[in-house]
C-alpha cells in the first residue's frame, strides 16, 4: 500500500469526522425566540420543582420580597453570591480561574442577570415547606453580608434562619471548604410547634437556553456540549439538552444520582442524598427560555418539638476528574470525551504522569507523541516494508494487467494468487493509519474537555494549548513535515489526477489545522517528525537488506 494513497485515507477520515463534527452541532433545532425576563442581579423568583402526591404543588411564581438582600460567601477557590429569599445561589466566580489568558476577571460560573441566567436553587417543599407557601418564598436572615474563610481555618460555614408563624425554625447553612469546590447545603428544620411537620427537598439548576455571544464552535470545530445532564443507579451519565426539554419532561427516579448543567471545562451539579429514593425531573420556561433539571428527595416528617436535618452537595467548579468521583459516582464523566473515551481515558492519565515530571503540558504532549509512536513502531515497520514488497511486485501486477485486460474477476484472481504467493498483505500498510486516526481524534477531545490544558502556555508564542496558534507557526511546520514526508515516499502513481491531489495534500491539511487548537498541531507536527526519522532508519535498514533497492529500481 502506497504511503501516498495512505495520506489520502487521512485525508479523508478526517475530512469525514470534521463533516459529522459539524453536522452534529448544526442538526439541532435552533431555539426559538423567547421573551427575555426582567430579572435584575438581586435574584430570581421563578422556580418549578415537579409536583408529586406526596410533595403537593409549587407555585410557578412566587412574589419579590423587599426585605430581601444579598449574601456574599468568599472561600479561596469561590465566591458566592446568595440571595436571602429562598436561599437561591444566584452568582458564582471561580478565584483560580481567570475569565480570560491573563485577565484580571475571574471566570464566572453562575448568573442572574437580563440576558442570561444560570442559577442554583434549593429549598423545601410540601406540606409544610416553607418554599412551597402560598405568601412567597421565605426571606431567611443571615448574622451579616460578607462571610470570608479567614487565615487558618479549613472550613466556612454560613447559616441563614427563617422562623415561620406557626413557629418552626428553618435554618439553611452552607459550608465552603478551603481548595474544594464543593458546596454543602444542609436543613436543620426544628419543630416547635404542637403538629408534625412535612417537607421535602428538592434541588435544581435553571439556566438560559440560548446565550450571548454563544456561535456553537468556530470554523471545522465542534464545540463542547452546554446544557443539563444526569446520573442514576441504572443510567451511569446522559446528557438530556435543551431540545429535550422543551419537547419531553424528564421523569426518573433513583437511589443517590445527580442532575448537573455542563459547559466547556466547567460544570455545576447538585449531589441528592444517597438514601432514599429521589425523583429526577426536568421543565422547560417557554415564557422565559429557559430550562430546569433538579431532583426532589422524598418527603421527611418531623415530630411536634423534635429536629430534622436534610442536606444535599453542589459541585460549583471545572472538570477535576479525580475530584469530582470523590463527590458523587460518575461525576466525572462530565468530563465527556465521546465514543473514543476508552483512548482518551489513559491518553489523558499518560498526559497527566508526564506532566508531573516535566511541568509543561507542551512537553509532556511532545511525550506523549514519542511514546505513542514507539508503541506503534513495529506496526510502522511493517507498514514500510510493505510498501516495499508491493514496489517489488510492481512488474509482476503490470504483467497480469496485460495478460488479463479488463476482466476484473481474473484480475483480482492473479493478484490474490500473487499476494498469497508473495507473502504480500496488500492491506499490511493501511493499519498503522487506521490506529492513527482514533488517537488523534482522542486526543482532539482530551483538549477539548481537559481543564487542565486550559489557558495551559507551551513555549514562546505559545501561551495557551487549547487554542489556536495565534501565529499559524505550527501548522505551516506541520504542512512542511508531511511534504517532507510525502518527497521521501517514492509512488508508482501514474495517474496525472491522482499526482495532483497528493501534491496539494500538505496544504489542504495545513489549512485544516489553523483552527485546531494549538496541542493537537503540536501532536501530529512532532508525530510528521517521527515519522520523517522513522521512515528513513526503516529504509536504511530495508537497503542494507537489498529489499527496498530493488523495490524502487
């Protein structure tokens, strides 16, 4: 098998996984146009929790309460914003994570504002919660309105009251622990009234289906998935995004899970509480555009003067893997590296060991190439050796194209004949490619989905691997190397089309990397190199032997 026609087989494979790319993002329904709500920075009132016999009905509207302010919670990883009616997270900064390469903005999780809204609510519901009360969603008081982890401590723990008039104490803590990006949020529900009382939990993300600035990926570039996701016993993670919603509400239930929405390298999820069996369930605001995925847990009875606590975890942070299982189980398939996630899996955890040593995902992506192809190396062998069997069978192939013409079946007869007689795998070449295309489409997502390789610098004018090379540098390099290799491939291509096609290969696939991001075309640059090194120790070796001397002569 020519090397020639095997760039073709690139050419193509990667073409056809750049078109589905693309028509996987384009196929989806573009959202309709929904009437921007008025909500303004100080909160949001809507919330929709799915009715059940046992937890009653919400309201889908609960009126704004003057009385109402904002909280403020500061650990060294996050600073959170908290509304007092309902107890609602209605903003959220990462502190060590920058909005932009070197900004002086921290990167924002969660919002409430007129254009986009992205908010974590919680509260309880039933009979006697006090969010599901005909007069609005309780205004809890908190002691002041900035709370910071001070100097030496691990752990900050905000509570927020609310006593109502048949006078049982709610109280709502949350709890930020120093470099965690885990929230906790607990009920203490203290009964001091002569009834028992009924609530239920329940927990929810609400977020704006369509969003500013928001284009789904640039030129040949899928982009990553924005939008809910879930977790139960049966189902380990599946995405259910906006269309979804709007056309189906989701209606699971389960012992633990989790419901979460997810972006580009970041995502926020509630946690349920693992006993017990919880109802997922998703709605869809078309007045508002927006979509709710949240959980309710099953409904607790506290006694005339006795308490109860009820408590749920929320990840508000990037795509740590290693963390975020420690949360809650599958947590981190979050991090969604697709079909090919059983290469990208240990592709990420070699980047990862690598890294550890040399500091600098740029060498340990260079590494990583180094390895990969030394793995391949005996495959890669046998690929040039048979390319040179085949340029020494050339003569024989002509002589049967001769004798047999245009009958196709003696045709493919004489040469199977030949093959079998040769010892030739006409197919012996093409299988190094074949391993070469799911490595590099694994490796496309690993940067995709890896936070770690986010605003991760190289070297030089490369300050950032997950995007493209602002200069263009590398993917003329790497259009060089496959020139480089595609002058030291000798061809018996005859075909004047055929010449055409492969002498423009170098610069179509040059093109097609301006927009990939910066680690990728660092990775095929380096393997074109090892390749180019690779190929002529192989041949070096194949004339010492007579066998490529004779297949090119």
């Amino acid at each position: 098998m020519e090397s020639q026609r095997n760039i073709l087989v690139i050419a193509l494979l990667l073409v056809s996984f750049l078109i589905w790319q693309q028509w996987q993002t384009d196929k989806a329904p573009q959202p309709e146009t929904a009437q921007q709500s008025t909500q303004t920075s100080t909160g949001d009132d809507s919330f929709i929790p799915e009715s059940d016999q046992a937890g009653g009905e919400v309201p889908t509207d609960a009126p704004v309460t003057a009385s109402r302010q904002l909280v403020t919670l500061i650990s060294d990883t996050l600073e959170l914003t908290i509304d007092t009616q309902g107890g609602d997270i209605v903003r959220a900064e990462l502190l060590e994570h920058d909005d932009e390469l070197n900004s002086d903005d921290k990167f924002v999780l969660l919002s409430n504002g007129a254009n986009f809204v992205n908010v974590a609510q919680s509260g309880l519901i039933g009979r006697d919660g006090p969010d599901a009360s005909a007069d609005g969603r309780p205004v809890y008081q908190a002691e002041q309105g900035e709370f910071r982890l001070a100097e030496g401590e691990d752990r900050l723990s905000v509570p927020l009251t609310f006593t109502n008039e048949a006078g049982v104490t709610f109280t709502k803590t949350f709890t930020l622990e120093r470099g965690r990006y885990v929230v906790g949020v607990n009920y203490d529900i203290r009964n001091q009234s002569d009834k028992p009382v009924q609530a239920q939990l329940y927990a929810q993300l609400k977020q704006s289906e369509s969003k500013p600035g928001d284009d789904g990926g640039s030129m040949l570039m899928a982009s990553a998935y924005r939008g809910p996701a879930y977790s139960t016993s049966e189902t380990r993670y599946s995405k259910y995004d906006f269309q979804d919603v709007r056309e189906a509400n989701l209606n699971q239930t389960t012992e633990g899970g989790w419901i979460g929405m997810l972006q580009h390298y970041f995502v926020s999820a509630w946690v349920a509480p693992e006993n017990g069996e919880n109802q997922l369930y998703t709605r869809f605001l078309n007045n508002q555009g927006q979509g709710i995925i949240g959980f309710k847990a099953p409904v607790t009875t506290v006694a005339a003067g006795a308490e109860q606590s009820l408590s749920a975890k929320l990840w508000l942070g990037p795509k740590l893997q290693d963390e975020m299982a420690e949360v809650a189980p599958n947590l981190d398939l979050t991090v969604d590296y697709g079909w090919l996630w059983f290469i990208a899996q240990p592709l990420f955890k070699l980047l990862q060991i690598l890294q550890g040593f040399v500091v600098n995902w740029g060498l340990a992506i260079v590494l990583t190439t180094f390895v990969v192809r030394g793995i391949m190396y005996p495959l890669t062998k046998a690929q040039y050796t048979s390319m040179a069997k085949m340029r020494m069978l050339q003569p024989k192939l002509m002589a049967l194209r001769e004798r047999y013409g245009d009958d196709r079946q003696k045709m493919s007869q004489g040469m199977m004949e030949l093959y079998k007689k040769e010892k030739v795998n006409p197919l012996g070449g093409c299988l190094p490619i074949l391993i070469q295309m799911p490595i590099f489409i694994s490796l496309y997502w690993v940067l995709m989905e890896s936070v770690e390789l986010r605003h991760a610098p190289f070297m030089l004018w490369i300050d950032d691997l997950s995007v493209r090379d602002p200069y263009f540098v590398l993917p003329i390099l790497m259009g060089a190397s496959m020139y480089v290799i595609q002058k030291m491939s000798p061809t018996t291509i005859t075909d004047p089309m055929q010449q055409k096609v492969m002498q423009f290969m170098p610069i179509i696939f040059t093109f097609f990397f301006l927009w990939f991001p910066a680690g990728l075309t660092l990775y095929w640059l380096v393997s074109n190199v090892v390749t180019i090194s690779q190929q002529w120790y192989i041949f070096r070796q194949l004339e010492k032997k007579g066998l490529h001397s004779k297949a090119t002569s």
